[in-house]
C-alpha cells in the first residue's frame, strides 16, 4: 500500500511540473503575439494635436510622418526610431519643426520600452530628454560629447540616445535631403570592462588555488564586486535579464558590453568549468550578506527539510514572476531580487519589502537570501548540476571502458598462467 501512496504522489509532482511548463510557454506564446503594437496608432494617440501621415519611402525603423500643410505655418515632421535600453527594444517619437535656423527636435515621446520603471524615472528625474529639445537634426547627439549620460542609468541613456541619433540623422538624409556632417560614435573598451573582466580573472584564479596569493585574489574580488559591481556599475544577472535572453532581448556587444562580460562569465564558468562563479564570488550581495553574517556572528543551522520546503518556495515565485514577465514582455516586471534597491535605492512594489526580510535574516541565517530564495542561484546552480550529470554520462562509459580493457587483459593473462600451471 505504501509503494501505492508513493506512486501517487510521484505522478502528480510530474503533472505539477508539466503544467508548470506549459503555462510558461503558453504565457510566453501569448504574450508574443499581444506585443505586436500598431506604433502608427499609438504615436497619433501621443501627439493628438497632429495629423500625421507616413511617408511610403520608410520600409524600416526610423518612420518619417509628416503632418498636412497649413497655410502659413512651417511643416512638422515626426520620426518613429527603435533602439535597444537595458532591459531590451524600445521606440520613440521624435517631434521636429523647421524654422529659418534650420530642423529642430521639439518633442521626445517614449512610445514603448523594457526598462527597469525606476531607470526611466531617473532618467525623467534628471531632465536627460530636456537635452535633445531645440537642438539641430545635424548634431551627433553622442553621450559624452553633446549628450550627457545619467550616473546609474548609463547603459539606458545610451539606449534612448541611439534611437534619437538614428532616427533623425536617417530623417535628414532620406527625408530632407542633408548631407552627413556629424560625427560617428566611437567605440572603444573603457576602464569598466577591464575591470570586470580583472573580477573575473581573480575569481577563477582564487576558486583553484588555497596559497596565500589566491587568498589575496578573493580578497580582491570581495572588495571589487561590492565597490565596483554593486556601487558604481550597478550590474547583475537577475531573473529578467535571464528571462530576456529566451525573449531574444540580447544587446550588441558594442552597446552593452558589461552585460556581455558578465553573462559569459558567469554561463561561460559553468559550461567549461562547472562552477558557479557568479553566485559565490561576483555577485555583490553575498558579500553584503557576509558582512552582515559576521557582524552578528549567529549562525543558525538550516535543516534540510528547510531547504526543500524553500526550493519549492523558489520555484513558485520564480514561475509568477515569469508568468508576468512573459505576458507583459517587460523583463523588469517581474525581476524581485533586492539587489537595485540594494545599490540604487530605488526599487518597485515588492522589493521594499524584500529587502529589509533579507538583510535581517541574513543577521541569523548565512547566505540567507540566497540559500533560500534567490532564483538566479537556484538556476544557476540547477545548471552546474545538469552539466555535472550531462558529462557523467558522456564521459562515464568512455573513461570506464580502458579499465574494462585492462581488467579483461589482466584476467586473461591470469587464466593462461593457472592453465600453464596445471599443465
């Protein structure tokens, strides 16, 4: 009766986890085909005042409108211009007007985008779209050079700056008949990407060596990811930018290297090496939850009916947040880490609340959060231990086979000498 039970309760773990499955795919499905936008509607709904008609010449981003002549008045253009934030796509509205010191931009108009809300925020906080109003369609609207990036929204503003560039600078050469006379962004690898690749380094440096050096490295590590990584870039692999890479939210290199340098870290050190480097070493919140550890010097012990009880718990959260994610293809919607209201004290619902839960349980609990409900460590590491097996089992029967050889040989040989023997 027992081995009955047991039957029973194995089948509907298997049809919870099936379910679970498809109403992720289902949801990424629905959320697929609800995200195809009539921008051509959407623009006319931001800007009612215009009557605006596409020009045919525009088969592709950036769309040039054009509103009807009026007697008397200078004609009004608008260019619709995609480009790619933090968080993935994003389109904009672009308002300019000509007067007799040539084509100025007017408006600026965010008709869709990924962004973390608190991101645009800042951004609408520090005026970073006040910027670009009044300024000539000719001007290379490059941050750093004309355009000011905002501290800690920098990979956005280069998101929303781009969209502008390419959209009016396509403007004015297919619409308006300009010749190109602003400058080419130029790119180049800064500090940052140094940096983070050195953090990289050291932790693959200091997870294989126990000599006083490699102690030295993590120091290192320890001190760079919190200043560096928490602090100043205000980077991290959440359960959104996991999420987007399924959506196809994958930036260009150029555009957001910091992203690139940390996804094939942290991915790179589990498919080549089978070690979660990311989680132990570079995320930035352990060690906030490590100082916090022993400053208290509690250690509670966590018992393992604990920790299944939190993976399910995990589980369940992580599959909300994805469900939302997938139906609103807005990854940071359903990113709850607490980590950027850790560092930018700026967050979202319930993040205000997760926080503090997991700063004061970390006080009694080591690795509190992320033992028992980060969802970035439990993938993660759900990916160590699919990679463990995957090479247990090519590997196994290969690296089994020689001994196989060998012990055959040596029975064989064992056998013709006791058969010497008896003869």
């Amino acid at each position: 009766m027992a081995r009955v039970n047991k039957t029973i309760e194995f089948s509907w773990n298997r049809v919870i986890v099936a379910l679970a499955w498809s109403t992720l795919l289902l949801a990424f499905l629905i959320g697929q085909l609800a995200s195809q936008t009539d921008y051509d509607a959407l623009l006319q709904k931001e800007m009612p005042d215009l009557e605006l008609i596409r020009y045919d010449f525009a088969k592709s981003y950036p769309m040039v409108y054009a509103t009807e002549p009026v007697a008397g008045k200078m004609p009004v253009e608008v260019v619709m211009g995609e480009g790619n934030g933090f968080g993935g796509p994003l389109m904009l509205g672009i308002r300019a007007e000509r007067s007799a010191k040539g084509v100025r931009s007017q408006e600026i108009v965010v008709l869709s985008h990924r962004e973390s809300p608190a991101y645009l925020k800042r951004l609408q906080k520090r005026n970073f779209f006040r910027q670009f109003i009044n300024k000539d369609v000719t001007d290379n609207f490059i941050l750093g050079d004309d355009i000011d990036a905002v501290s800690g929204a920098t990979v956005s503003s280069e998101g929303f700056a781009e969209a502008i560039r390419q959209a009016l600078h396509t403007g004015a050469v297919e619409h308006l008949g300009m010749e190109p006379t602003w400058s080419e962004p130029e790119w180049h690898l800064s500090h940052n990407e140094y940096i983070l690749v050195a953090l990289f380094a050291l932790a693959f440096f200091g997870v294989y060596r126990r000599d006083k050096v490699a102690k030295l490295a993590r120091l290192l590590v320890t001190v760079g990811t919190l200043v560096f990584v928490g602090f100043y870039a205000n980077v991290s692999i959440s359960l959104g930018s996991l999420a987007g890479i399924v959506m196809g939210y994958v930036p260009a290199f150029t555009q957001q290297p910091l992203w690139w340098i940390m996804m094939v870290g942290a991915l790179g050190s589990i498919l080549f090496l089978g070690r979660n480097i990311y989680c132990h070493q570079i995320c930035p919140f352990s060690v906030i939850q490590d100082l916090l550890q022993k400053i208290s010097g509690i250690r509670l012990r966590i018992k393992p009916t604990m920790k299944r009880k939190a993976r399910a718990v995990i589980f369940f959260l992580s599959w909300i947040a994805l469900i939302l994610i997938f139906l609103s293809t807005h990854p940071a919607l359903g990113s709850y880490e607490p980590f950027s209201m850790m560092f930018s004290l700026e967050g979202m619902g319930i993040q205000w609340y997760i926080l503090p839960a997991s700063l004061l349980g970390s006080f009694f609990i080591p690795g509190f959060w992320c033992r028992l409900f980060c969802p970035v460590g439990l993938y993660l590491n759900e990916m160590v231990r699919i990679r463990r097996n995957i090479r247990n089992k090519l590997f196994s029967k290969t690296k089994a086979e020689p001994v196989r050889m060998v012990f055959r040989a040596v029975t064989s040989a064992e056998q013709a000498e006791r058969a010497k023997k008896q003869d």
